[in-house]
C-alpha cells in the first residue's frame, strides 16, 4: 500500500495552487467543483437544437442572449449512463480559455449544489484512476468533511478537439 | 494568493449566487467591491484600472439597491462582466511585469545597444518607448494617429491633383503636428520624428517656400506609409508588452523629407520638377521668404481634427465595436422578445384589446430600434475607394501608362464587415483595369481614344443591394479568344453556343484566369476566380459588360449587411433549418415519374429536362422524417454556379429574415452547415451551406 500510495502522491507545490471557491454540482451520485471564476452564469434546461456530425456528447447549440453557445452534456462526456431530465437539470455556462481564445460552452448537469471555499490543503492531487485512462482534467481531489468533491479543469474537460466534428 | 485576488473570488461567487432582488446580497457584494478597492496594492501599473472598474460596478450595484434600475438582470450581468473584466486586470498583471521597461526610467532611456545609430540623419531618433501608465494613452493615440495618417493620405492625392491647394496643405501640416505633439507627449520618438520632419516639409509648404512636385509628394507618400508601418508596430507592441522594433528606413526617409526641405533654401531643384517655371518660381519665393513659421491665416491650433475633404460632422462619438455589436444582440433580443410576447397574447381567448395596441406600438418601437441598430454598422465606402485612388496612382507610375480614376459615391454605405471583404476584390480589379484593360498611351491613340485612359469607380444602393462598378475605357474583352481558349481548356465543350453573358463569366474561371494567353488578349486574368470566389461568400455577384475596343464594365453586387439573410424555413422530421433565398431556384413536389434511380439508391429528379440529384436531408443530418418518399415530400432545388441540387424537406415553413450568427467558436466547420439564425421563437435554426451540400453531392 505504501508503494502505491507514494506513487501518487504529487509535489505538494501542484495541490497548493487550486485552494479557492468552488461551485459544485452532482452527476448522479458524485459531486464535482467548478473553478468559480470560470462560471459565468447558471440557467435552466431549454430547448437545445441539435447540430449534426458532431461527437455524441455536443447536445447541440442555444441562443444566450443573442449569442449561439454550444451545449454539451458531461454525463455523455464522461461516460455516464444518461438519466431522465428532471427540474432540477441545469446548464452551467463556463467560460474556457481554448490557445488563448475565450469562449463560453453551456454543460448539461444533474443539479447545481452550492458555492464552496476550498483551502488548498483541502485538495489532493487527483488519484490514480485505475488505468482507465488519464487523469489530467481533474485538478484535485477537494475533501469537504467525509465527502470527497472531484474539481475539475474544465479547459481540459473540453479541449476543442473533443468538440469538433468526428471525421 | 493576495489579498485582492481572494476578494475578488468572493465577488465572483457572490454575483454568480445571488440573484438581483436579493438585498443583502447586494449588499454584501457592495462591501465586497469597497475592500476588494482598498486591498489593491497602490504602486501597480493595473492598479487604476482595476480601481475604476471596481468604482463603477459599485455604483451599479449601490443603484439596484436604491432600485433606481428598472432592469435588475441585466445590471446584474454587467456586474459579472465587470468582475471578469476586473480578473482579466488581473491575470494581465505577469504578461505586463517581464518587460524591463516597467522598472527602467524613460526619460532618455539610450537606445537598445544592439542598435546602431546612423550617422547621417539630421534628427537624433530615440526610440519608441511605452510606458505600462500610458498603455491607454497610447492606445488611443494608435486610433487617433491611424484617423490622421488616412486623412493625409487624402490629402496627398489631393495635393497630387494641385499641388498647391492649401487646403490639402494645411490638413496635411495639422495631422502631422497632431500626431507629433502627442508622440512627444507620451514619448513616442520614431514616430514623433518623422511627423516633425513632415511637419517641417509642410511647413515650409504653407508659407510657400517650398513648391510641391511629384517628387516631393511620393517621398510624402512613402513617409505616409512609413507612418501607417510605426503605428502599426506600436499597436502590435501594445498588446504583446515588449518596445516596437527600429524602423531601419527611418533614417533614409528623415534624409529625404530634409533633403526636400532644404532644397528650398539653396533653390535646388530635387526629383522631378513639376515644370520648369515652377521651379523657378519655387526658388524665387525661398529665396524671398526664409522658411520661417508660418503666419497662415488658416493655420489651426493643435488637435483639431484633420478635415480630409468630406464634411466632417463634429458631434462623433467613438464606441468600441465590441460594445456596439452587444447593442446590436441585445436589440435583435428585444425583437424576438417581444415577438414572443405578442404571439402569446394574441393567443389568449378573451385578448384585451388594450394589450394588444400597446404591444404592437412596442413592437413598432422594437423594429425602429433594429433599423436603427443596423445602420450602426453602415460606415462608407470611402475607405476603400481612398485605398484604390492611392494604387492607381502607384499603378499609372508603374506601368508607364495615363490614366485616371474617377470615384463616384464615396459616401455610400455598407456594412462594416463588407468594407473590409469588399476591399480585396476590387483591389484585383482595379489592377486587372489597369493592367489589362488600360491600353498605352500610344495604342490608345492608333484607336482615336485621348491617351489617357478613364477609369470609373462607382458605389450606390440599388434594391437592397450595394452595387460598385468598375468601368474602363480599356481594349474590352475579346469573345472569341476566351471561347476559344476556355474549349481548348475542356472547360467547354466545343459547339456548345453561349451567350455572350456566359462567355464573359467564362474569365471567372479557375481554369482559365491562370492561363496567361488569355491575359495577353483580354487581360482579367489574374486572380478573377479569387474575386468570384470572395463576392459569392459574401453572397453577393458579379456581372460582366463590355464592348470590344470600347471597354468594359465589372458589377459587384452584394447585399447590405451581412448580420441578415432572407431565408426559407424548411422542417425536416423535428428539426428546422434556413436556407438561404438566393440559393433556390425553385421547390416542388415531384410526381413518380419524375424520380429515377441509380442502383436503387442514388435518386435523380427530372426537373424541365435537367436530372437534378436528390440529396436527402435526413439522412445527411441524421434525423427521424416524417416522409420517406420523395413523391409525398418537397424537394427544394438549389443552385451554386452551374450546379444545381435538390434538397428533400418535410414541409416549407416560411420565408424570413433571419440574423446569422456564428455556430459559437466551440465548435469547428460543419459540413453543410454555414451558420446558425435565431428564429422568432428565440431558438436557434441551422442554416444550410447550399454551395457545400451540392459540391458533396456531385463529387460522389
């Protein structure tokens, strides 16, 4: 156990960096932590118009405002099994920064929970996920009491070319 | 993390958490400004900025709580903005930092060592220095300066004209003693030196002791350009942080503007003497009168704006584009709103007739504002025009030959976008004018036409459209010879009569612009399919005239705006989409017969004895129709150039204008998608790549 343990222990200087607020949300049974300052708003689930040849996961585009923005679901994204939408399902709006371009992509979620501060001694670096594949859009683990928030690095969840069309 | 930063975490999740009725929320949010303000530190390039974008959201949020907003939702969104605003102020703080020009003293900071000084030039040319306080000074001063450097430009051709029209002089002398007295100010010293070697020359051009030739003005015109290179530079140095680089042809330019300068007073005569009594009198005025300032009458005091020609209106407000875009969206909002508003009422049983008169006052309200927030956009085409008058001349000089260009409806309007996309096509065409359909001097005399040669460039609005003309005097284009060449070429086949439309569209062509027989004939052979190809993506067109011997006449035509299509709504199972009106020639419901298959699969449909090839909407976008049989739905034909396709659609919903957007930067280029509308019912609708669709279908 110690050899693996200290295997994934990461330099201490990484976890520190992430300590800040948090907005969380669920998918199913487990929570995630959004960088707050990567949200940009919060709105309910709308009719979503579907863009053809894209990858399963884009649900298509929506106007905001006035503004097309691509919407994709994170439970498709991340392999989950699809759930019914119930009221509680929102769109996060993110803003994420792509080589330098700011663009905002709505994400599906089951439920929006709250706004968490999270010291950076709170966070461990993401584990290792059993060799099912990297870990690199997780940027720590953030531990609130007993439960365990799983922060993502949401530029990385949703590099451009996982939007683009599949050839 | 600093204070600040924390802060301004807070801010963030506080606007993303609260909602806009919520009291103490803002409350706490207005504290949260207040110390986010007091924790900044003092000393930071950023620190003002940061500061007054934190004072102003403030006031919005100490204003919604005095609810003297009426829009809460939408104060509320701008605070976000601002917060992002403020961690953009921020995070720009490492990219400012690196730069050693921060920590290093700017008042006569030696130029870098690499750099040697040349000897020669009669100005000491510091460099160019920012300093991170005056990033916003310098940035205005980058505008400012460009709006300078256009009007001279003006001005010069003007002056190329006459070359003693004082007007023209004196804008010319006010730009650059603007542009200098503001680079001396913020430190600028390239740019600051060659505007006061300009500045001289001009100068010594309104006291009438120095007489402009041809010579003088193309070295003005190089410094014009040298100019437009510097600022450049500097905007660029702008955003990146590091010093704009040496200008190594300053110093030669420095020389030449002195040069000319100093020809005066020692009554030489340098480049091209207009005429020899010119000259003369040139010398007779300098050595009367010593270059001293001038006592010009019309002398303007500093800063006012460089009159170039056109009536300059003096109550102009800048506004970024940025924000008059976000004006733009959030009118086009309101319409679809308030769209939605009156369908609902309308659908309520007992409908209050009040309701409904008050409703369409709004929505008369809502369309004024839209026409109005589309005429934003307009600016003039007299940008562009300016930009031809200055290659023509360079082209003339080039060439050998004499002609002149004549520009008509300058003033007319178009879309800001079109301006840019506009420019390049009639770049080639003007040159292809000159080039190709401008004979020499000599010829042109042989045919009994004046040796100089008349090219027309012509702007106006005509049915929605904005039409520019580019009409020559020229040797006309030769029919024959391109129909002989594009046979040659396969591009058609021999015996095939065309009319004399087609023909001339046939010098669009990839195939033939690149033959250079072709020029040799008729000349337009460069680059016309990129100028085809670049009017029809701003879905516009081009129509051919011309007469052999005579010249001919190039008709662009390309809508006003390019925010707004007329489309047709079409469903297809549960989906919508647009496509656009001018790609459809025309839809029907076809009878069996009309419908023939290739191995059973590849559909064809006899339309007025042409087979058109049945693209199935459906299946190319994957969605459930609602008819399967071609006979039982609609087939929507579209054409792009000589090729023609049929799109099968459920059902045709109606025809409307629609405002294009872009499918958001998320996601890359669909095929046969172009772009996305937002219908009335505030959801978004794809619209269909007509052109795309078909070339997929006939390359199988």
């Amino acid at each position: 156990m110690s050899d693996s343990s200290t295997s994934t222990i990461p330099p201490p200087t990484k976890a520190t960096t992430h300590g800040g607020k948090y907005l969380t949300f669920a998918l199913g049974k487990e929570e995630y932590g959004l960088q707050i300052l990567k949200v940009r708003e919060i709105i309910g689930l709308m009719d979503i118009t579907a863009v053809p040849r894209t990858l399963p996961h884009v649900r298509g585009v929506i106007n905001l405002r006035g503004q097309v923005i691509t919407v994709v679901d994170l439970r498709a994204k991340f392999d989950m099994q699809s759930v019914e939408k119930t009221d509680q399902t929102c769109i996060i709006v993110v803003e994420i920064n792509q080589s330098g371009r700011k663009l905002n992509i709505g994400i599906i979620v089951d439920r929006v929970s709250e706004v968490l501060d999270i010291a950076a001694e709170k966070i461990e670096a993401s584990p290792n996920l059993g060799g099912s594949g990297d870990a690199d859009f997780i940027l720590g683990m953030g531990k609130i009491g007993d439960s365990v928030k799983i922060l993502l690095d949401i530029d990385q969840v949703l590099s451009t070319d996982d939007l683009s069309i599949a050839a | 993390m600093q204070a600040h930063d924390r802060i301004l975490q807070d801010v963030a999740a506080a606007t993303v958490a609260t909602s806009a009725d919520d009291l103490q929320g803002l409350a706490r949010i207005h504290s949260l400004f207040e110390a986010f303000r007091a924790a900044l530190p003092t000393s930071e390039p950023w620190t003002l900025a940061a500061a007054s974008v934190s004072t102003d959201a403030g006031k919005i949020v100490e204003r919604m709580i005095l609810s003297e907003i009426a829009d809460t939702d939408a104060a509320m969104r701008q605070i976000g903005d601002m917060t992002t605003e403020l961690i953009g102020i921020l995070q720009g703080i490492p990219q400012s930092t690196p730069a050693p020009i921060t920590q290093t003293p700017i008042v006569d900071a030696p130029p870098e060592p690499g750099s040697s000084q040349p000897a020669v030039q009669p100005v000491t040319v510091k460099q160019d220095l920012i300093d991170p306080n005056d990033s916003s000074l310098v940035a205005e001063f980058v505008l400012e300066a460009g709006e300078h450097v256009e009007a001279s430009e003006a001005a010069l051709l003007k002056l190329d004209q006459d070359y003693t029209d004082i007007e023209s002089i004196n804008a010319l002398f006010r730009a650059f003693h603007t542009i200098k007295g503001v680079a001396g100010f913020i430190r600028l010293g390239q740019i600051g030196s060659l505007a006061h070697a300009v500045e001289n020359l001009m100068d010594l051009a309104r006291s009438n002791s120095l007489r402009l030739n041809a010579g003088s003005i193309d070295a003005l015109l190089k410094a014009v350009d040298l100019m437009k290179v510097m600022i450049a530079a500097l905007d660029r140095a702008l955003t990146s942080g590091v010093t704009p680089p040496i200008q190594p042809a300053l110093p030669a330019m420095l020389e030449t503007l002195h040069h000319f300068a100093h020809a005066t007073t020692t009554s030489e005569a340098v480049g091209i003497a207009a005429s020899d009594t010119a000259t003369a009198e040139a010398a007779a005025v300098a050595a009367a009168a010593a270059p001293s300032p001038s006592q010009d009458p019309a002398s303007a005091p500093t800063g006012a704006p460089a009159a170039s020609g056109q009536s300059s209106s003096d109550s102009v407000v800048k506004v970024s584009t940025d924000r008059l875009d976000s004006l733009i969206n959030a009118i086009g909002e309101l319409v679809i709103a308030q769209t939605m508003v009156s369908q609902d009422v309308a659908s309520l049983v007992p409908a209050s007739h009040r309701v409904v008169r008050e409703l369409t006052q709004v929505g008369k309200i809502a369309r004024e504002l839209q026409d109005l927030s589309m005429s934003m956009r307009m600016v003039p085409i007299h940008g562009v025009f300016q930009k031809m008058s200055r290659l023509a001349r360079d082209l003339a000089r080039k060439s050998g030959k004499e002609f002149e260009l004549e520009i008509i409806g300058g003033e007319t309007e178009l879309d800001r976008g079109l301006v840019e996309a506009v420019s390049d096509p009639l770049v080639h065409m003007v040159r292809n004018a000159a080039d190709h359909g401008i004979e020499s001097p000599e010829d042109r005399e042989k045919a009994g036409k004046p040796r100089c040669g008349h090219v027309r460039l012509r702007a106006y609005h005509q049915a929605g459209n904005v039409v520019v003309e580019i009409k020559d005097d020229g040797r006309g284009l030769n029919k024959a010879k391109i129909l002989r060449k594009a046979q040659e070429r396969g591009i058609v086949p021999p015996g095939k009569e065309l009319s004399e439309q087609e023909i001339f569209k046939l010098i669009l062509c990839a195939g033939l612009s690149t033959a250079d027989k072709v020029t040799d004939v008729s000349g337009r052979g460069v680059g016309m399919d990129v100028v085809l190809r670049n009017v029809e993506s701003l879905r516009g067109r081009i129509d051919i005239e011309s007469q052999e011997g005579l010249g001919s006449t190039f008709t662009i035509r390309l809508p006003l705006t390019l925010a707004v299509i007329d489309g047709l709504v079409v469903r297809v199972g549960d989906q919508r989409y647009v496509i656009p009106i001018t790609s459809i020639e025309q839809s029907l419901r076809p009878k069996p017969g009309q419908i023939s298959t290739v191995r059973d699969r590849d559909e064809m449909c006899m339309v007025r004895d042409h087979l058109v090839p049945v693209v199935r909407l459906h299946q190319l976008f994957g969605v459930q129709p609602t008819h399967d049989e071609p006979t039982e739905a609609i087939l929507v034909i579209v054409q792009s150039g000589s090729l023609r396709c049929s799109l099968m659609v459920d059902e045709l919903l109606g025809q409307q204008q629609v405002v294009i957007k872009s499918l958001g930067d998320g996601l890359g280029p669909i095929s046969g998608v172009s772009g996305g509308a937002i219908l009335g019912d505030g959801n978004v609708c794809l619209i269909l790549d007509a052109p795309g669709i078909i070339l997929s279908a006939s390359g199988q």
